[in-house]
C-alpha cells in the first residue's frame, strides 16, 4: 500500500506541474496555406485558425504535457521565417460555476434572516402565457409578478421572443438533439473545440459531469408550448454551444471560443472562469483578450459581440469578483445572483464589476431553477451564477431582437437603467451622485425585460465610446503599516474626451507579505464609494498586485472632474506598500441619451426613486438631485416589498401608448372578483363562490400540476406545492403524491411522501460503490503489508539464527581455552580463559538442549557496522 501511495502521490505532482502542452499557437502572414507550411517543415500538424493571421500547430513529437516548456521545438518554430509570434500553450485552471451540494443553511451572515418570516412567493403565480410546457408552472422567477420576477411574461406579451437573434454557450457542450431544444438548434453558433470537429454533443459518463452546458442553454431558449419540460427566456431565438471545457484549456482554446463565427452569432453566455477559491487572481490571456477586442470591435458588423459572464461562486471562501479577470472586464455584462426570497446567495461574490443581477438558488428552503438537462430529461435543481448567466443573456436576446442596431454598449446602458431593487436585500445599497441605487452583491439589482424592451425600442446608440487616464502627479510609494489605513489622491482638472462616465479602472501595484489583509475602496469626486477589492483570508500570497485593473460601474453617468481618493487598508501585521496607480476613465463627450428629455430618470431608471410631483423636468445632460429620504433604507424592507410608494411606480416609456400615460391608473377588470377595490399590485384577495384564488385571480380549477387547493386567509386557494413535487396534498416536501421525471417518489409511510432527484441518487450509489471499492482495496493492501511485515520479521530471525550458529562454530575453532572444575555438588564449574574473560560480564540464557553445550556467547565486534550505518549513501565504491 505505501508503493502505491507513493506512485500515486507522484503522480498527482506530475499531474499538477504538467503546464504546457504540445501546441503553440502561431502568428503567421499568408493565409492557410502558408500555415500548413510552417506546421510541415517544423513536424507539426495545423489544426486550424485561432484569430485573424493566428494558427493552432500541434506537435506530435511533443510530450503532450510537461512540467518544462520544450524550449527546442519552441526555438525551431519561432525561428521559422513566415513565423512572426509564437507561443507554446499551457493548461489553465478554468471551473464551471455550477454547485455540487447546497449547506442547509445560508453561508456568512444575512440580513434579515433571523427575521425572515417563511416566504409568501410559494403562493405567486401570474400565468399571463398560459403555456403548456411541464414545468411553467413551477418556473417561479418569470410568473410570480408583483416585481417579484425580472418581468419576462410582458415582454413575451409585446412581441419579444428573440427571433432572429442567434446565442452560443461557451461550455461543455449540449444536447442539440434534446426535445426542448432541437427546434431552436443553430449549428452555426456551434462547434467542438476539445475535438475539433462540429458536433457540440456532450461527452457521458455516470456521474453525468458534462450536463452544465445543456442545462444553460434550455435557460435561453427551451421551446415554448411543446409540452415538454421548461420554457426558454428567449424561446424562438437559435441555441448553440461550443464544447471547451470537457479538456484542456488554453489560451488558445478561449481564443477560439470567444470568436467563433461573430458575424453569425449575437450573444455568447459563459458560466466558468478561474478557481472561486478566494486566493486567485487570474484573467484571459494574450489571444483571448485579442478575441475580446476583436468581438467588440468587429463583431455583429461592428455593433459588437455580446459578452454575459457569471460573476462567480466563491462566497463560502470569501473570493470577490474584481480578482476574476472575466468579469473585471469592460467588455463583458457580469451578473450575479439572488435567491427566491431576494436575499444574497451563500455562494455569491460581491464586487464592483457586478453590472445586475437575475434569480438563481438560495438555500435548501428556496427553490431553484427549472431547466433542460441530459439524456432528453428536465431539472429542477439549476443552481448557482451558472444559472444567473443565461437568463440574463435570454433576456439581451429579446431587446436585440425588437433593436438589432444596438451596440454592445447600449446594451449595458439599458441594463444599468431598467435594473430595479424591489425584492432585493443587501445591507450594502447605496446612491450614486446621478440618484441610481447600486450594491456590490447585486450591481444595480434585478433585470428587469419588460422595461428593457420598451426602452430598446425608443433607444439611440450611444455616442463613441472615449477613454480618459489620469495618473499620480508624484508618484512614489505609500506604506501602510500593519492594523493601519492610508489615502491616495489622483486631482483630475480635465478629461477632454469623458463627460459622462460608463466604466473606471484603477490599475493598482501593490506589495503585501499577505495579500488577502488588504482592502482597496475609491471614492469618486461626488462622494460615490465602490471597494475594489475586500479582504480575502485565504489569499495568503506574497505576489500583490501588479498593475491590477480594478473595475467598478458604481459611477455611471458621473463626471469624472475632482479628487479621486483611493483608500487602503491594511489589516495585517506588517507593512503595505503601494507602489503605484492610476484611474482610466470609459464613456462619452456627451449625454448618451441627451435626446430624451423629462421623465425619463424616474420612469426609465427603476432602481431610481421616483421624484416628487412638484420637480421640475430634469434635462438628462445634467446631474439630477435626488432627495436624501429617497436612499434605499434596507431595513425598512418586509417580505420582499419596500416602503410603499417607493417602489410601486409602473415604467413608462415617452412615446409609446401606455394605459397610464394620462396619469390614471388603468381600470383592473378582474372576473368573479368579490373585492369591493382591487389592490393595483396583489390583485384580487377574495373570489365569488366556487372560484378558488391563484396569484391575485380567480379561477375555477387550479393548475393540473405544481398546486393543490387548500385555505389561505379563510378563501380557498391555490397554493403551490413544494418544487419536487409534481402533485401533492399540502406544501410540504413529504406530501407529495407524484414527482416529475427527474425524480422518484419514495415512501416513508402512507402519509410521508417525498420525491428525491434521480441524478442525486445515482450519485449516492455511485459514491457508495466508490467507497467499497476502496474500503477493498484498503483492506487488500492492508493483508499485503502484514504479510510482508511477518514474512520479514521470519526472515530476520531465521538469518539471526543462522549467524548465531556460525558465531558459534568459530568460537569452537577460537585458541580461548576452556577449564571446568567440579562443584561441591558434583555439578561442572566453567571457568573462561584467554582475553575475553576480561571483557565479557554478561552470560546468555540458555534452554535445556543446550545446557551440554561448553560454549561461549560471542559478542561480534559491530563498529564496523556502526560506521557504515553512519556513512552516507553514496554511488561510488
């Protein structure tokens, strides 16, 4: 068992240390035929196009990994004439952020959640679709309205479905023959880049390890009406995927990820980035940030590619997301997570790159997200940023669809302003100088697709977008001694090219002994605070940060004219050193929307507080003032609602027909409502004789699936069932009476039933059988060493003995004489002459067959022995 130990810890190292691989990736002038070339006269094989003028080599010759770069290989290629850069892949560390267990209770300290009374959204449930796919009704986070939901069913309802609009999901592939998704599969938008082939098709096992990528995809764009599983954001948009997680990744596997066909495809979803461990700074590397540049720029003919991150699932080790170079990126549209309940998810991280946010899974109590999955089979157990990521690129496919000109800018520009905090509880949330509320959990809250809809429709591109960077008038190093904090200030007297902010990075170099004991904030001009980076404690290495670029999106609109104050605090115990930094600034000359003219901030910007009656109209090229009691007050939040009046307001559009737009409500015409007044945002509360209650509406049957009728505040109601339960006979997890096809109905007792995911089981059994094998193993290599130890301990012995004898033969052979007298009693006296008699003093026991035998103990000189003991170990004689 240790040599086996031993070989496979070895293995391990190798396994961990084996860093570059047989590929290098080749700048290269001349087409395909000049690339074919260079790979033939340096024994390689080309496999393809990475970028523009960029070519995959791939040398069999080559080990496929190892720990060394192969330097001669590496100096034959770029040596080559038609050779202008090459670079000898390494292997990156690159997760899926997807959950593999859910604690039983949130991790870190929430808000709220001693008080948190059990949540009413159980019994939500606004069907403005009337789909008949299996799982709607169970899809809580598009039909609970009340804002309660990112609002999809009214965009559904004015015409957006994502037509037109191609999505890919940059994952481990998906299941293009799935009934929910086969009709919406684009091949175009699809590719293999692990295998190199077309076919994006999952690769199985029995853990089923590879379902993630089909999992996101029925997110965006699982057909509608087809009775089958769920229902897509985007249900008529094209759905592909491109296979790259499921092997090695490299920079140049990114690379052509990130650009695969980007005049065909609109939007690319990724839920995957470097270790959420909390100690890892990493980002995309030189041919993926190329591919980056190269979709903004060039993409969709030139509007630019769409880039949807997750912002990751390292809250548990308290990662934050401005580590993650992915989401502290301008480029990319990062979201995060909120739970059922609205509260921050154990797993999430905060940072100040998070652009908003869209539902996903909380803790064990709060449901999660129902969407396709492996083996032609739906799931109800979608979990984490994973899920986050796709719907928010769902709902970018509806407003390209209503305004294919937008840019990959205004897109951001329409998130930021429809984003809303209604249901959403952080004790973080705050206002910037222009009135919008932001949080570093939920950027600048819920997506909202209704209102993003209606505002692509009357959108205007975004001026071009213009940088403005700014360094230290003296630079110098700052030292920040331990349990200490220290202030920097960058004076910016001009910004010719920025007016109105849209993205600031501060480029930080930084020195630590620790650098998860550092936390970095900035405070802008007009007093809006973003921290860059909190502490991490498990971060514990020594390497700082070197020109970082730190990202926050906390000052859109904001001027960038004033004092920049960047503050660092140092919570370790020996001295900081800041180095060096800089701020660049990201936006606009002008307004970019100066053409919309009063009301737009209050009814536009939902996370904004509406004005009082009396404000005069704000011209949009100026800063609004925002009144002090209109900051979000998170403690005055109750059961996912804020004060009233703060967050009720409907969103209107200027110049789009609108029952409100005169001022009056719209009449509510609710059927066999017996309330005498109908509250505009709960509906009806009670209903007419043999009508049961269901979402605010009254209805003479519930939902054949997901509800039973029971009583809720004295009215017969439907109330839904708890989520695995596909019919049940009250709202707990033990009542169910039937399960949905993911899962099995288990019964404890005729009274206790409950319906337990079949994939989970699968892998309790796959486990169990994992644990047996290696209890057997275990105990096998246990008898061997035993065996071996006894088979030893005997071979020792019967060598000692045979030693013993031949001690014993030369003894008898030794000139020492040996004289005998007798005793008084007739017994034999031994007595020992020669030289030995002096110096031994110890005389052995000896047994009765041996007590003939007239022989001395010979203790062998050892000093020889010791001194080869002692000897070091050595080749040579």
């Amino acid at each position: 068992m240790v040599v086996n130990i031993v070989v496979l810890t070895s293995f391990l190292v190798q396994v961990n240390d084996a860093q570059f691989t047989n590929q290098w990736a080749v700048d290269i002038d001349g087409g395909h035929s000049e690339a074919d070339k260079v790979a033939k006269e340096t024994g390689c094989a080309n496999q393809g196009i990475i970028l523009e003028n960029t070519y995959l080599l791939t040398c069999h010759h080559v080990t496929r990994r190892s720990v060394d770069p192969h330097d001669q290989v590496h100096q034959e290629i770029s040596s080559h004439e038609k050779v202008k850069f090459a670079d000898q892949q390494k292997v990156l560390s690159r997760k899926k952020r997807q959950l593999w267990r859910i604690p039983q209770q949130q991790f870190g300290k929430q808000p709220f959640m001693q008080q948190q009374q059990p949540s009413q959204s159980h019994q939500d449930f606004e069907d403005l679709s009337h789909f008949n796919d299996q799982r709607w009704p169970q899809m809580w986070y598009l039909n609970r309205g009340n804002r309660l939901d990112m609002n999809v069913q009214e965009a559904w309802n004015s015409g957006a479905t994502g037509k037109g609009i191609s999505v890919t999901i940059l994952d481990d592939g998906i299941e293009r023959s799935h009934p929910d998704l086969v009709a919406n599969y684009d091949p175009l938008a699809s590719f293999d880049v692990n295998q190199n082939d077309n076919d994006p098709t999952p690769r199985y096992d029995l853990i089923d390890s590879n379902r993630h990528g089909t999992r996101c995809a029925g997110e965006v764009a699982a057909t509608a009406n087809n009775s089958n599983c769920a229902v897509g954001i985007a249900y008529n948009a094209g759905i592909g995927g491109v296979r790259m997680l499921d092997g090695d990744v490299t920079d140049a596997v990114e690379a052509r990820s990130l650009g695969l066909n980007n005049q065909h495809i609109h939007i690319y979803s990724a839920s995957w980035g470097p270790d959420d461990d909390g100690k890892t700074v990493d980002g995309p590397g030189r041919l993926a940030t190329r591919a980056f540049l190269q979709g903004i720029t060039q993409g969709r003919g030139g509007k630019g590619s769409i880039f949807v991150w997750a912002s990751g699932n390292g809250g548990r080790d308290y990662d934050n997301c401005n580590c993650d170079g992915y989401t502290n990126s301008i480029w990319t549209l990062s979201v995060s997570s909120a739970t059922e309940n609205g509260l921050i998810p154990w797993y999430s991280e905060a940072c100040s790159s998070t652009l908003a946010t869209t539902y996903s899974s909380g803790s064990s109590g709060e449901r999660k997200v129902v969407t396709t999955d492996l083996h032609h089979t739906c799931t109800s157990t979608h979990t984490g940023t994973s899920a986050s990521a796709p719907l928010a690129a769902g709902i970018v496919a509806l407003i390209l669809e209503v305004k294919p000109e937008l840019t990959w800018r205004d897109v951001q520009h329409i998130t930021v302003r429809c984003a809303h905090n209604a249901n959403l509880r952080a004790n973080d949330w705050a206002q910037n100088a222009v009135g919008r509320n932001y949080s570093h959990s939920f950027g600048y809250g819920i997506m909202d697709a209704a209102c993003m809809v209606k505002l692509a429709r009357v959108w205007t591109p975004v001026p071009e977008q213009k940088k403005c960077s700014v360094d230290l008038d003296k630079p110098g190093s700052i030292f920040v001694p331990g349990k200490s904090s220290q202030t920097s200030v960058i004076h910016v007297k001009s910004c010719d090219d920025v007016s109105f902010i849209e993205h600031v990075q501060a480029s930080v170099a930084l020195q630590a002994s620790k650098r998860g004991d550092v936390q970095i904030s900035l405070t802008s001009p007009n007093g809006t605070k973003s921290l860059l980076i909190a502490k991490r404690p498990k971060d514990y290495s020594r390497a700082g940060f070197k020109d970082w670029p730190f990202l926050t999106v906390h000052m859109w609109e904001e001027s960038p004219i004033g004092d920049w104050t960047i503050e660092v605090v140092n919570d370790g115990r020996t001295s900081v050193e800041l180095k060096n930094w800089s701020v660049a600034f990201y936006g606009t000359k002008d307004h970019p929307q100066k053409d919309l003219k009063s009301g737009l901030p209050e009814s536009i910007d939902s996370s904004q507080k509406a004005l009082p009656a009396s404000a005069e109209p704000i011209e949009l090229n100026q800063v609004p003032k925002v009144p002090e009691q209109q900051t979000a007050d998170v403690t005055k939040l109750h059961q996912g609602k804020q004060l009233k009046g703060l967050d009720s307001e409907e969103i209107i559009v200027p110049g789009l027909s609108d029952p409100s737009a005169s001022g009056t409500p719209a009449a509510l015409n609710l059927p066999h409502c017996s309330d005498s007044e109908i509250h505009p945002d709960l509906g009806c509360s009670t209903c007419e004789s043999g009508f049961l209650l269901l979402g605010g509406h009254c209805v003479e049957s519930c939902p054949a699936e997901g509800f039973y009728v029971g009583q809720e505040n004295h009215q017969d109601s439907c109330i839904q069932c708890y989520y695995t339960c596909k019919s049940c006979d009250g709202p707990n997890d033990y009542q169910c009476k039937t399960c949905f096809g993911d899962a099995e109905l288990e019964e404890e007792s005729p009274t206790n039933k409950y319906c337990h995911n079949k994939s989970l089981i699968d892998k309790v059994f796959s486990s169990s059988r994992w644990y047996y094998v290696l209890t057997i193993g275990f105990m096998v290599n246990f008898f061997i060493v035993v065996f071996l130890i006894i088979y030893i301990i005997q071979w020792r012995r019967r060598n000692s003995r045979g030693r013993s004898q031949g001690l014993i033969s030369a003894s008898l052979e030794s000139p020492t004489s040996v004289t005998s007298s007798m005793n008084g009693n007739g017994s034999r006296k031994k007595s020992w002459n020669g030289s030995a008699n002096n110096n031994r003093g110890y005389s052995p026991v000896k047994s009765d067959k041996d007590k003939n035998l007239n022989v001395p103990f010979h203790d062998y000189d050892s000093s020889s022995d010791e001194e080869m003991f002692r000897k070091p170990f050595s080749d040579h004689k």
